[in-house]
C-alpha cells in the first residue's frame, strides 16, 4: 500500500502534520514525540476524509510506516498545527508568504515536502494571521573560524612535510659521495664508536682562494683529522695528522668513472698528503694509508676544500678567534689585533692558512691553530644563537652539504644527520684535540718532514683502538668494563681440557699457525686446531665460547694475555672431531705468540686542547 493509501486509511489529514516554520522558510512536520523519523508528504484529502483533523493513537502507524519527533510544544489541547480552533472546530494555521492558510494549501495538495528527514528543532511560531518571513541562513561565525583553523592546519601539516621532505632531499642533492669499496664500512650505526677521517684539501676552488695551496695541485690532503667518536658518546679525540708526515701509501684500488676498478700503486717514504690526488688516488686512498700508519680501521670519510671554510663561518654569522699578538701576515693578508676577534669569509681561511706568524712557522704549530678554530666553530654551531636562528641553520645546512664530499656508506641526508646527533651528545669538555706524535725526519739536514716518535706514537693509537678517553670522564660503560673484566676471574680448566679452533682474520700471515704451534709444543694445549682464515676485517682478537666452557677460556685468556674485553659469551663450533670447541679470532692486535693483548686502561699523556677552551693563538 502507498503512502497515501495508508494515510486514508487511517483517516488523517495532512494539514495537521505539516507547519510552515517562518524562520527557516519551510515546512516542518510535528508529531507528538513518539517516533524519530520521517513519514510520506501530505496528500490531497478526499471526500472520504471528511475535512475533518483526528489523531491517531501512538501505536497506531500502519506497519513500516515512521515518523519525526518534534520538540514543539502542543497548542490548543495538543493539536499540532500551530494555529487556534475556530468556532465550527476547524484550524486557523499559521499564515503563508501569500496570505493563505498552511491548513488551505495542504488541502490543495501543494504543500511540499521536507528536503530531508533530520530531526529538527522548533522555532518559535508566527502570531494567526501574521505573514512570516524566511530570514537568510547564516552560517555560524564560530564554525567559520574553527573549519578555517582545521582545514587549514591540516594543509599547513601537508605542506610543511612535503616541504621538509623536499628540502631533505635537496640539502642531499648538494652533497657529492666517492665509492671507496671496502675501504670503510658500509653503514653507520648509532650504538658503535666511530672513526671519521675529515679532510680538508688544497685544491682551489670558489672566487679568491688562488693564494693559497699549491698552484694548480689536483687536491692534496692538507689538512687531516681522525675523530674517534666512543661508543658511550661520553668523549671524543679529534687525531690531526701533519701533512708532512713520512709514510708508505699502500696499493689502492679506486672506483672509475666507467664502473670498473683501478688499483693504484703504492709509494714508500712519501707524504702523507700525496695519499690523496696524486697519481689519480682518491680518499679511500687516504683512509687506506691511516690505517697502515695507525692501525685503526677508518669507517667513513668527509672532505672539503678551502671555500668551505668561508661559507660555513659566513653561515654561522662568524667565529670567535683569539691571537696572542697582533699578527699582519704579509703571505696570507690576515691582520687581526691581540686579543678576540670574529673573522668569517676570507678573513676565516686566512686565519686557517697563516703558519707564518704563530710558533715557529711551522705546519705542526698551525695544525694547533686550526684544532682551536675548529673547537671555537663547533661552540658557535652548537650555541643557542645559531640552533635557534631558523636561517643560520639553513644557511648552515646549505653550505655544509655543498662543501661536503662523503662517503657511499653515509651520502643520505639522513645518515649525516644521525651521525651529527651523536656527536652532538659529546660534551664539549670531553673532545680532545692532540696531534700524532711525530719527531724530525732525522734523514734530513734541512728539516722540511717529519716521522713517527715510535716511543709515543703506539700508545696512542692503542687507546684509540680501545676507545680510551683522552680526558677524564665519568665512564658510562664502566659497568660494561667491570662485567670484562669479571670474565677472568673464576676456576680455571687445565690446559689440556682447553679445546679451541684457531683463525686468522688481520694478523700477519702464518700467525694462526704460528699460534698453534706455540700453544700445543709451550703451553700442552693438546685439543686446539688451525681452523683457517676468517673474514678480514677484525681489529681486535676475540675468543667466543659457550657458558659451559668459560673455566676454559679463562684459561686461554691467561695463556695468551687477553684482555676480559676478547672473550665473548656465545655459543661453541664443532671441530674437525665432532666435538664442541672454542673459536679464537686473531685480530689486527695480535702481535705473535706468547706476547700478551693488554688494552690499556688510561691513555697516555699528549699535548692537547679540548673544544671548550678558549686560547690564543701564539
């Protein structure tokens, strides 16, 4: 049955359902609150009807028929038209635009319906016979502004993360990388210490850098530092290496253009600084030949060239420097009075390049200038004043990422800003600045190079390998370091139940041999076996073993001399017999045999600054 079919039936009249609300203009449908949604439009009565207005009972709809519950309240003995009763008992509605009575127009059929079935809320009605006005529809100033504010922080969201992300991959765009191939490692991870080798060479490049560094040189290393980042994050040791340092350049085998590889030959009692450019050599060269010099593994590299001294002093606003006395330098131009100055650009590089009129004219005494220029510039990067200027830090970033040439292992953007963060946690206090140990070429009447100080030189380099801090800090792993060395004290097995498989993976060919037979003909460590080669790499011998099995490698450790730090908790390999043994590793730090692996607990005491003093330059 159709609405208008059920609506006969029922015998109700239209005209007492529909209501024309004068402030919104249109029909409203009001019922005793009894149900919630809509029901059909008004039909045209018929004869059948009667005219007549009833209400039916609550419960009395047709069946899946609905209706609208109205908040109006009821007139005239709950009738809802909101009109008044005439004498002959019919309504007097509400008037129309036109005049005409609501109940009149529902007769004639044209009353429209609702435009929806939301439950809507009464407005106060118009007098009997009044006309009513439809007033406009506004939309409320509040909802206004907090659409606006919504919408509009979420577009800003959008908008600032796209544009982070863009500029991300900018600041990335700028930055040049050089495969080295296993010159370095491959990734960066933010719970080892680290070695970086930052070079800065003598290539001249950007407007007003031809005086300085050799006319036409294809970029030597010049300037050198290997910073030794500890696992703890609590210090650092910022290593320069002087350029005139005589050493032997290994083999090197560098990326061409074309994709192939290019293995460059090694040189003997040469510079340091021809380790990079000369012959076609490229960082990976560098890194390789701080490694033999030092025996520390370098992970990745950073360089730059003279300009990137100007535009990152001229980002950060300038850097404080301090000279001892005043200095006109007729080589470099820099004129500077005694006492603070701030020099950024050119004057910065001049302050850089000066070695004339410090010390004793000297590289080494100008490497001490450039460690306090570097500590000053890393106060200034990291004071409030930069970190807080949104534009200092993006002329800083601009710059940093287009003087930078990096590593494949650390080109993403993001990678070098995880690798500034954890250097970030180091206290200025605790980074050291110090110099290799060196001595005077004594082959040389005129002394223009210099050499290792073999009595100094090791000590050094040992602590480093280690991560021993140059300062005195409270050590966050010292709990790590005591639990070491709590491995070596406990029983120990005789040293025929030690059952061990032995590898060498960077000590000197034969040495796991070597270190068999020492330990089987000296020591009746009857059950142990050379087990090969292991993967190169290993800076530091190592000896894993099961929980079953640590009375043994307490007493492999004393045997050996290893350290609490070389013996790692694992798990056991089966040896060429079938039966479970331990494996020991040797690593770069293994001398021979019988000679004992002790790391070093203090590091010796160096000629050094830390980043946060202030010192002039003499």
């Amino acid at each position: 049955m159709d609405a208008q079919g059920r609506g006969r039936a029922d015998n109700i009249d239209p005209a007492d359902q529909w209501v024309l609300n004068p402030n919104t203009g249109e029909y409203e449908l009001r019922l005793p609150p009894s149900g919630t949604q809509s029901v059909p439009g008004p039909r045209k009565p018929s004869a059948q009807d009667g005219g007549g207005s009833r209400r039916r009972r609550r419960n009395d709809m047709a069946p899946g028929e609905t209706r609208e519950m109205s908040t109006v309240p009821e007139q005239d003995g709950g009738h809802e038209g909101g009109g008044t009763r005439t004498q002959d008992g019919t309504r007097d509605g509400g008037r129309t635009r036109d005049g005409s009575r609501a109940g009149d127009k529902a007769r004639a059929g044209d009353v429209p319906p609702p435009r929806s079935s939301r439950r809507r809320t009464a407005e106060p009605e118009t007098a009997p016979g009044r006309r009513g006005r439809r007033p406009v529809k506004k939309k409320s100033k509040a909802k206004k502004v907090l659409a606006w504010t919504a919408g509009g922080t979420a577009f800003a969201l959008v908008a600032v993360g796209t544009a982070g992300y863009l500029y991300l991959k900018h600041l990335e765009g700028n930055i040049s990388s050089t495969d080295v191939g296993d010159a370095g490692s491959k990734g960066f991870s933010k719970d080892e210490a680290f070695n970086l080798l930052i070079i800065g060479t003598d290539k001249r490049t950007g407007k007003g850098n031809g005086g300085y560094g050799d006319k036409g040189s294809v970029g030597h290393a010049d300037t050198n530092i290997l910073l030794h980042v500890s696992k703890d994050r609590t210090n650092a040791t910022a290593l320069s290496i002087p350029r005139d340092l005589i050493v032997n350049v290994p083999d090197c085998p560098t990326k061409q253009p074309d994709g192939t590889t290019k293995v460059i030959q090694g040189t003997e009692n040469v510079r340091f600084n021809t380790s990079l450019g000369q012959d076609g050599r490229d960082p990976g060269c560098t890194m390789r030949t701080v490694e033999e010099v030092t025996g520390i593994h370098v992970d990745h590299f950073m360089m730059a060239d003279f300009n990137a001294v100007k535009t990152l002093t001229s980002a950060v606003g300038g850097v404080e420097v301090c000279v001892a006395h005043p200095v006109d330098d007729k080589d470099s131009h820099l004129k500077l009075p005694a006492g603070k100055s701030v020099v950024e650009g050119e004057q910065a590089l001049a302050f850089v390049r000066t070695r004339h009129s410090f010390g004793n004219q000297g590289d080494l005494d100008r490497i001490k200038v450039q460690q306090q220029f570097l500590g000053s510039l890393m106060r200034k990067m990291s004071s409030s004043d930069t970190l807080s200027s949104p534009s200092k830090m993006m002329d800083l970033a601009e710059a940093a990422t287009k003087a930078l040439t990096v590593d494949t292992g650390i080109k993403s953007i993001n990678t070098l800003k995880d690798m500034a963060m954890e250097l970030k946690k180091v206290p200025p206090k605790n980074i050291t600045f110090t110099t290799v140990p060196v001595v005077d070429n004594p082959a040389e009447k005129v002394h223009a190079t210099v050499v290792l100080n073999q009595s100094t030189a090791p000590s050094v380099f040992q602590a480093i390998q280690n991560d021993v801090s140059f300062t005195d800090v409270k050590r966050k792993q010292k709990a790590a370091k005591d639990a070491q060395a709590a491995r070596l004290k406990g029983t120990r097995s005789a040293p025929g139940d030690v059952r061990v498989r032995i590898l060498n993976s960077e000590a000197a060919p034969g040495s796991a041999q070597a270190a068999l037979d020492w330990l089987q003909n000296n020591e009746g460590v009857l059950k142990s076996e050379n087990a090969g080669n292991a993967p190169a790499g290993l800076q530091k011998t190592t000896l894993e073993y099961a929980p079953d099995q640590a009375a043994q490698a307490r007493e492999l450790a004393a045997l050996m001399g290893l350290p609490g730090s070389a013996l790692k908790p694992g798990s056991s390999v089966l040896n060429s017999q079938g039966l479970p043994a331990m494996t020991l590793t040797l690593g770069k730090d293994f001398k021979e045999a019988g000679t004992p692996i002790a790391a070093p607990d203090k590091a010796p005491k160096v000629d050094k600054s830390t980043a946060d003093e202030v010192k002039c330059a003499s």
